[in-house]
C-alpha cells in the first residue's frame, strides 16, 4: 500500500506491504525510486513486511533543492520511529547502501541486519556521474535513456550483456521502475551535490548492527575491490562475492542474491 509520510518536513513516498512479523526496509540507488526496488521486495514480500521508498528528491517524495547523505540517513530512522517499528532489517542497493551505512552509523539500536549492495565506503561524486564524465557526457544534460546506456555498459557481466542483446533479459523495469518518473535537470545536479566528497569510512566503529557487504565480480559501477574495503573496516561484517555477475546483480543472479540475502537475515 502507498502512503505519505510527513518526515523531517517534507513528504516520503513509501510502499508498505504492511504484512509480516519481520520489517525489511529497501532503499533505492541512483535516479531510482521505490518501484525500482519492487524485484527485491518481490523476493521477500511472503516472509517479511517490505517497506520500500522513495528517497527526498526522488520519485513521488518531496524533490528539495539541496539535501545531503545525513538528510538521508536522517529520514531512515524517521521513517523507522513513524511505523512504529521496533527494529529493521536494511537493504541498500548502490547509492541506498551509501545511505543505508550513514544511517547505521549514526544509530544502530533500530537495526538488526544491514545489507549493502554493490557499495562503496566514499566518493568525490557518485559513480555514475564519475563514469559519465570519464565518457565526456554531463550528468544533468543527458536524457534517462542516454544515461542507462552508459550505466550498462559497465553494469553487466559478459554473458548478461548477452542475454540483454538477445532480448532474453530485461534491465529497463529495474533501471527506470514501474513509476518512471525521470528527474529534471535541477533535481539530478541536487541529486549529484548530495554525494559530493561523502566519505562513510571514519566511522565504521559505530556500526554495531550485523553487517554483510555483497559485491559482484563485473560490476563497474562499484568495482568489488570497495565492498571488500567496506567489510573490512566493519567489525565481524560478512562479504559475499558474486562470480557471473554485474552492478545489476540483483536481476542477473537473483536466486543467488536471494540466497546470500536470505542466509545472513536467519542467522
């Protein structure tokens, strides 16, 4: 079910499948929104209560012209406290994993699991916009389309990149979502300010919750040599390494991700 949330004076978009004893909280990546996340929610909708959401700036939430990672983080635990959750367990994908470890960081008495995909401990821009500019192209000037084309090529393994050519996978619901709500010029350079230079490993000693990173062999995007950094400055956090797979692991390998996911929130 779509609800508003009035959190931190504007308005969170989230869809609640309001059933399960368990709360898993999914957060988006970059230019997503919630609907890009429905494969995940998929996966766990019949063993957990999914919460899925926009984050400010993106999709049917408040777009503010500025905001930073700690607003982000800052929304998640007001997300929590307004559901009247006890605990989450937290999956961020991408740039929702960057904002899932700020959130931990800043508290970690209303997480149990954290789950971070595909991540990386800091950054002086996204990566998408540093993997744009290497191609000499503007984030805030190019079209959803263009940009998805640049983002496969350094998301998919081999044999993805294949399927996708031969029609046999398809990246566009998850890249783009159901809602396909496309940023605007202004919301994707207040969308690219908000990672700007942020850096989460000064303080992985605040992370009490359990942790498990997860990084997939051909993912450039975040090359897997991050997340392995990132895991290694958590304490007792697990790392999971996915072979045949890309940035967009999730539907390249899903019953494996599913598996790894699945294994570390039933410990």
């Amino acid at each position: 079910m779509k609800k508003f949330l009035n959190i931190n004076d504007i308005e969170i978009c989230i869809d609640d499948t309001e059933h399960g004893e368990n709360a898993l909280l999914l957060i988006h990546g970059l230019t997503g929104d919630k609907t890009t996340m429905y494969p995940v929610r998929d996966m766990f909708k019949d063993e957990y209560r999914v919460i899925t959401i926009d984050t400010r700036g993106h999709g049917e939430s408040t777009h503010p012209k500025e905001y930073t990672i700690d607003d982000h983080a800052d929304d998640i635990h007001a997300i929590i406290k307004e559901l009247n959750l006890e605990k989450v367990d937290i999956i961020g994908y991408s740039m929702g994993s960057y904002i899932a470890l700020r959130a931990a960081e800043a508290k970690c008495d209303d997480i149990k699991h954290l789950v971070l995909a595909c991540t990386k401990p800091n950054g002086k821009t996204s990566s998408v916009a540093r993997i744009l500019k290497e191609a000499n192209l503007d984030i805030t000037q190019i079209s959803q389309e263009e940009m998805m084309g640049v983002i496969l090529k350094a998301s998919l393994a081999p044999s993805s990149f294949e399927k996708v050519a031969k029609g046999e996978l398809n990246v566009e619901e998850f890249l783009s979502g159901e809602e396909s709500i496309e940023l605007n010029e202004e919301e994707k350079a207040a969308e690219d300010a908000s990672l700007a230079n942020f850096d989460n490993s000064n303080d992985y000693d605040k992370v009490t919750c359990k942790t498990l990173v997860i990084a997939a062999k051909y993912d450039g995007i975040n090359p897997p040599e991050l997340g392995r950094e990132v895991a290694d400055g958590i304490k007792d956090a697990k790392y999971e390494f996915i072979e045949d797979a890309g940035h967009l692991v999730v539907i390249e390998q899903p019953e494996q991700f599913k598996k790894v996911i699945s294994d570390f929130l039933n410990e």
